[in-house]
C-alpha cells in the first residue's frame, strides 16, 4: 500500500485541482485511485525503468507514482503547455528534479522524443482504448505493460479481443478494478 499522507504530494495535487487540472474528487481520493496504478506496477513485479503517464495533465497518476516508487524514472506527457509548465513547477517543488522529466508534446511524437523501449505506459484519462494503445504499445518493449483507468461500472465491450490479440497485448488478471493491466506479449 502506498503512503496516503504525503503532505507535500496532497498539497501539489491541490494546485493541480485548483487550476482546474484534476477534477472535483477530493485529492486523498485522486491520490488513492492513482495508488491502483502503484499497485498494478508491483503486481506485475516492474522495481525499475522508465514510466510514461501519458496526457498527464495535472499530475496523475505520474506523480504519485514517483513518490511511492523512488526506484522509477517517470516521463509526464500532455500536449498543453500550460498543463506541462505547472508540472515542471511541482516535480521541484516535490524534489522529483533527477527522476522525473516532463515534455509538452503529442503522444503520436513520443517514439521520436524519448528513448524506447519503456518498461510502462500508464494514462487516467487519455481516450479510448484504440487511440491509447496506438500509442502506447509502440513505446512499450515485449514483456511491458500499458496500466489504463476503467470506467466505475464494467464494460466487456472496451478491450475487445480482437484489438488486443492485433497489437501482440494481453489483459493480466489484477485484483484492482479501477485500472486494466495490459502486457505486451510481442
């Protein structure tokens, strides 16, 4: 479990809120649905690499990843400068500075920016499952894992088979119904 009174993370998410770049939820919940995506990288046993948290945005899940798991580089991703200038500004104020870099681009750029194959790819918000894993799969090496949000009620119909089996992905049973954990197989 990770630590849910990280005062310092409370008070940046709250920013992030502020500036109207998380949503409504009160932050010790944003923070305890970003821990599913900690928990989903143990399960899958990743103690090390680089994790992408693609469309970023006000921080979440990446920043809360970094602090719970100090072994992990982070790269935040989010097209809108405003939103990448804000989480330049928290990763110092976190103290994230070696660990965690932040680049305004559109993920379809990602291959050409950052240095691939990534060990997780992880997005709360991004789109539908065919436009994230476009996206997500080519940045990820075989044996990697995209971790993505799920809708609160159940829905068999949004990893199709199909979708999965073409891109070489396969859904891992996670304890956690709040986020798909997907592996790529090839």
């Amino acid at each position: 479990m990770g630590d849910h009174h990280d005062e310092a993370l409370t008070e940046a998410l709250g920013l992030s809120q502020r500036l109207g770049m998380l949503g409504s939820r009160p932050v010790v919940e944003v923070i305890d649905q970003a821990t599913a995506y900690v928990e989903a990288l143990d399960a899958v046993g990743l103690t090390g690499g680089v994790v992408v948290d693609l469309g970023s945005g006000g921080g979440v899940p990446g920043l809360v990843i970094a602090r719970q798991r100090p072994a992990l580089q982070l790269v935040l991703v989010d097209r809108r400068a405003t939103r990448t200038d804000h989480l330049r500004r928290l990763v110092v104020r976190l103290g994230l500075t070696g660990r965690v870099e932040v680049l305004t681009a559109d993920a379809a750029l990602l291959p050409r920016l950052i240095p691939t194959p990534v060990a997780a790819v992880v997005a709360r918000g991004f789109g539908p499952p065919a436009e994230l894993l476009a996206v997500a799969v080519p940045l990820v090496d075989p044996g990697g894992v995209v971790i993505v949000s799920e809708p609160p009620a159940p829905d068999p119909s949004r990893w199709p088979a199909g979708l999965l089996d073409g891109l070489g992905m396969e859904r891992v049973a996670h304890h956690d119904p709040r986020v798909a954990v997907l592996l790529r197989t090839a």
